[in-house]
C-alpha cells in the first residue's frame, strides 16, 4: 500500500489533537462552541406548583359529584403570586403557568366548565388531586447538572442557557487556523490576470470550509518557490494552532516544503495516504502547532480537508462527534475501481422513496473543481472494493448543501 | 381540525416570502449565502494544453517503436511558459500542470522512463496522440456560466468563485430579523432572580435558530402586557422585514398581540395550527414586514421556527432547498397519539445497522426545554396517525446536532 489507510491517517491525526484551554463568551456569540463546565439549574423551575392549563384551581373534593357551584375569589395571572387561600366551595381563576393558590389541589380546564355571572363558575368534571399541575421543580432543582461539559451548543442548548441565566458561557477555546498557499504558479485573488498563472482557489476554498465550522482563518496568502520566502512564511504560520499549507507536497524536484518544515522543527507523522484524491496528504506535529500538508489541487484539497483536517479542528473545539455524517445510498450509475486507494466520488444525492439515490458529479478528475462545487456528498470506495455496479448500496459522507432539502417532505 | 393542517401552513408562509434584493459582499463573507447572478469563466482552463502529469512532453511519433531514446530540450515548471519547439526525436522535462510545448502531441509519466545522463531520456511505452495531456479550456472556457443564479455558496462554491477571481460576489441580500418576547411573568437575561417570574429563554433560542441561518438578528427585549408598551414594541418591531414576537398569541384575557398587530396593519392570514407543539403559531403580512406569532412557551417556540420561520428565512435568503433535511428511522419505544394534530417528537437519533434509530427524548411536554436540548431531530406524527408502535418506519427531521458524527464510519 502506498501510504498509509484512510482510517489509520484518521487515528493518527485525531489522537494528536488536544483541548486548547477555555474561554467565557457571551451566549450571543456561544453557538456552535461546545461547553467546558458543567451547567447547573439557578433555581427550581417551576419555582412554584403551577398551573399547566387556563381554568380554575379548585380543591378536588369540592368537585367529587358534579355539576358543582364555586365561588370565584381571585385571579391570578402568570406572574402574579395568590393572595388568598381556597376554602371548601372556592376557586381561583388561574392562567397557564401561574402559581396554584394555597388550599387548591387541582385545575380544571376553562373548556369544562361553565360561567354563571362574574363571581361563579360551574364545573363539569371531576378530577384527581395535582390534575394539570405541574410541580415545582418539574422542570429543574436548584443546582442540578441541566448541562454537562463537553455538550455542543445548539438552539436547544442556547435555550437552556438562557433559563438559568447564563449569560456568560464557559467554552472551549477555538484553534487559531492559520492557510498558506505555496507555488510560483499561483495567482492570487487580487492580482491581475496572468494567462500563465493558475488562480489560487485552495486558499479560499480551506478558508471556507474552516469557516463553515464556525472558525475564522488566517490567510498568509502565497509562498513562492523560493526556499527563503517559504521558510519566512511557514515561520508566520507555525505561530497559529493549526497550519494548513497546500501545494509543494509531492516530491518534484521543486518541492521544497518538507524538508524546510523539517528544518523548522516539525515532526512528521506521514505523507503518504492511500486515497484518491488527496493522495500526497501529510500531517506534522511541531512544538505549538499542527501542520497539514494538502495537495496543490482544489478538488484534492477539499477532501483532504472534509477527512482529516475538520475532524481535527472539530476536535480541538472540544467536539466528540468530530466526521462528517454518513448514510447509506443506492448508487446510480457504475463506478470503476481499478487501485488499491479509498477513493472519493463526489456525487449528488436525491430522495426517492425515502432512500438516498448518489449519482457521480461527472469527471472525477482531481482538477476539476466544478465537481466538488456541485457535490452533496462524497461516495466512499473502500480501498479493496472492486468496480462498484449500478443499484449498490454504498456509504455516502453528507457535505454542506445537504442540510436542507427541497419540499417540506409530507401532507402531515 | 381546529386550526391550518401543517403543509397547508407551510405553504401560505412560504408563498408569502420572497427576495429581498441584491447585494455584492466580499468572498470571505459569502459562505451561506446565494447567488444572485450568474457567474461565469474569466478565461479558459487550463488556459493551455497542458500535463496531467510529471513527465515528459515528446511527439507520439517518435515513440511507435520503444524503446526510443530522446534529447532533452527544456524543462517546462508550472507557471513557466516553453520557449522552445520540439523537432523530430527531442522532448522537453514537463511538471503536472505546465503548458505542453509546440511540437508535442502526447505526455509520458516519468514512471515510464529512464533516464540516460541529464541530456537524454529513454522511453519505454507507446501512446497515442493526447495521452496525459488536458485540452486548453477543459475545465471552463471564457464566459461560459460555471455557476448559475441561484446557487447556494458552499465551500465548493467558495473555491470555484475563486478560481474565476470573482472578489466581490452578488448575492441575494439577507432579511432584517427582529425578535420580541412579550409577558409580565418573563424576566430578562440581565435582571436580577425572581422567582415569581420565568426567565426569558425563548428570545434567546430564536436568536440561535435564527443565527445558524447565517442571520444576525436584533432582539427588542420583552414587551409587557401594557397596550402602550406592547403597541410601541410592535411598532418597533414592524420595521424590520421579519418580526418574531413569542407569548401572547393564545386567546386569553391579557393577550393583546392580535388586536395590536392588526391596529397596526397587519393581515393576519392564520392564528391555529394543527399541531403540537406550536398550536397557537400565527402569520401576519404587514406592508414592509412578515410577522409570526409564536407561542411562549419554549419548546413550541422553537419546534415552530423549525417548521415555518426557518424555512421562511431560507426563502428570503434565495435558497430553494428551505426545509430541513427529513430521514427514514425507526422508532425505538411506542409513542402515543391520541389527538388529531401533527404531532413532533423530540428524538435522539443514533446509526445502527446503517438504519437510524429514533429515540424520544423522554418528557414531551410543551415546557420541557431540555427535551429540545437534547433533541437531535424532529419526528413527525401525521395528524391521521394512530399510536406508533416501537420498531415502526418514521420519518424524522434532522437539527443541528446531526451533521456530524463521532466515529469516522469505517475502515476504508
């Protein structure tokens, strides 16, 4: 095998990655972050017995035989406390969520029950002791774990937050990701059109997946072919956490990014995959930072990025679920598998009745960028499949655009 | 049915949306967003024939017999241009992505080589005409549209708009979203405990919600049930393009927003949704501004931003995919349904066998935000649905906490 497993790469570089430290930020900027304490319950929630309906707190053995006549001697809203304490024949008019009143043990719902004036009110049903009361502390007791460390902030999450107050968030410390483009063939993005000169797309394209995982990048722009100029800018980089370099990793004679990494100190664990793209992919470990090596093509560097590299930065945030999510889909058309690498086949994906169908994006070759652009997922040909046929069922890694899906999926 | 069936809901919200108008924002701001125009090559690439590989350019003619040796005229790098044309048994040293220089007709890998000295080469195969060389304009050929308005900007998309060098990108411009909670039981997230009152959880997870969108929403605090201030409020509110006000919509006595929302113009279209969580989920259209009623409690809050606002904001942004992604599972215990609304689950999902499995997250009552919390996707009971037996096929959408997932998916 030339180069190490998909699989084996992944461990290696995974079990390198380490928790940064942490950080308070406020609960505007907290999703995305993962927690780095536990959180606990300020208070009981609901602080009080509550009413879970509109209706009338009631005492359940003025209502054993029905209908029965009780006197309406206060109404309490949400928020309110009650003033006055039910003796036999009396209720409280109540709102959802307002305290249940001294003396009552029930509420009954405003729809079985029937107005007679201002001050009475007739009841239809009986009902048992705590009917449509919520107890206090239901929901959370003061001090309770209602949040562990090491949970990933969504909406929910936020929500939670917000009910015990938390408006600063212990997190996790993001990596500081710093991208450098390498190659006297290059053109970056503000420079004139040189029909010579290939356009740098990596550096954006990494900066955009980085960002996609919440994280702002560094760009150190482009490094040309000159020992002198990529040592000073490898130098800048391996100031930041994590150092994506890309291009300069294959072995022509032009290629001077290995042995100047080696000479700034880092170790290098491997530089060699077995995959397809993405086959000159290399990982360094250096005193303060990470360092990934990534091949010079976009198409190549993007899967390199969706394997290893956002995996690890998931990791660093604090994240366990650290892959890209995978499913199972019907492959729609043959794919020829002639080499002993796991390839990636970008693919679209579409929903047929309720199974995903993965047809190819066309030319796979690692130059072309389009494919990836128009990639919903990227197909998995382990390294030891042979041709895989039409109508195979094969794992299929979700990228961005699958998020959202057309309809609304249903007449429910 | 008391209340809009859920799809009949979704499509009045979604019929009502539409662009906002277009803005042009640089490329390192404009993962997330859409296409508003089309965007097309700005040169052809390769811009050249150029090598697919590291090799040898020769003439195909001078390999029909092998081995054939060859004079080495030139070395052509990436980026460099040939100075030099091939005659009759020379060959120029060529590096993956260099221009192929007049004369050659074909590429050999310097797997299939041999080198005699550094003036001379031995080749050791036969190919065609073309072999290993990528034609002038293979990937994008001048002003052909490489990405069509309307597309949604991908890390893909990212690079691609690079490689064109397109700066500045056109994209559909985002709504302007204002989030209003309205209640005297509601306590801010900066007012000191009271535990006659309930903290203010729902302003901050639709600001989370609303945020993994992509959008920065303003949040106008809490309105109190005073007609002058919830008026005021409102008004304040209604010049935004999308007002959220949470609390307030159901029919009791202190509920003021309906009748001010419409004092102040707005054609409400529905108040009642069959469903639950979420039954009081209203949608009003004033001149400048789409306003959801929402209910105040947390869980329907959110299950209601999923279901109708999400996917409003989506259409705003210019994306045609708006809802969230739904999956087949099947479901781990029995749930009950007893009632004739849409009913959504909280469940945990977890990948067993290739097949989800769904999993309640326990309490569903409407007040129990931790089960949303924890919820890793939405399942949906039809309204016509009886009880759902464990081991029953149901479908589930998917939230945040699912794009990703802790082990790497397999040994490839």
């Amino acid at each position: 095998m030339d180069g190490l497993t998909v699989a084996d790469a992944q461990r290696c570089v995974i079990a390198a990655m380490k928790i940064l430290g942490t950080e308070s930020v406020p609960l505007k900027q907290a999703l995305g972050r993962v927690l780095a304490e536990d959180v606990r319950a300020n208070r009981d929630q609901p602080p009080y017995d509550v009413s879970a309906m509109d209706g009338f707190a009631i005492r359940s053995t003025d209502v054993v035989s029905v209908p029965a006549t009780l006197e309406i001697i206060e109404d309490i809203r949400a928020g309110d406390m009650p003033r006055k304490t039910l003796n036999a024949g009396q209720c409280a008019r109540i709102m959802t969520g307002a305290p249940v009143p001294p003396g009552a043990d029930a509420v009954i719902r405003v729809e079985d029950t029937q107005a007679i004036g201002a001050h009475q009110v007739q009841i239809t049903v009986t009902v048992k002791p705590r009917n449509d009361i919520r107890d206090r502390g239901e929901n959370m007791t003061t001090g309770e774990v209602v949040l562990a460390r090491g949970t990933a902030i969504t909406p929910g999450v936020i929500g939670m937050l917000a009910m015990v107050k938390q408006a600063e968030v212990p997190v996790y410390r993001q990596p500081r990701v710093a991208i450098l483009s390498t190659g006297d063939e290059l053109e970056g993005l503000d420079e004139p059109l040189n029909p010579n000169k290939i356009p740098d797309a990596n550096s954006y394209a990494l900066m955009a997946q980085v960002q996609a995982l919440g994280i702002d990048p560094v760009l150190l722009g482009i490094a040309r072919d000159d020992p002198d100029d990529l040592r000073a800018a490898l130098q800048r980089g391996l100031q930041f956490d994590v150092l994506l370099v890309s291009g300069g990793t294959s072995v022509g004679v032009h290629d001077y990014v290995r042995p100047t990494l080696e000479a700034l100190g880092v170790q290098m664990q491997f530089w060699r995959v077995a995959m397809k793209p993405g086959h000159p992919m290399a990982f360094g470990i250096a005193p303060l930072t990470w360092v990934f090596g990534i091949p010079g093509n976009p198409v190549s560097s993007m899967v390199c990025f969706e394997e290893f590299i956002g995996p690890a930065l998931r990791k660093l945030m604090g994240h366990t679920r650290v892959f890209r999510q995978t499913v199972t889909a019907r492959l729609a058309r043959e794919i020829k598998h002639r080499h002993r690498r796991t390839e990636f086949v970008r693919v679209m994906l579409a929903r047929e009745d309720n199974i995903w169908v993965a047809t190819p994006t066309g030319n796979q070759g690692s130059g072309i960028l389009r494919s990836m652009a128009l990639a919903e997922g990227l197909m998995v040909v382990p390294a030891a499949s042979a041709d895989v046929a039409a109508g195979a069922t094969v794992q299929v890694q979700l990228l961005d655009g699958m998020n959202f899906q057309q309809d609304a999926g249903g007449e429910w």
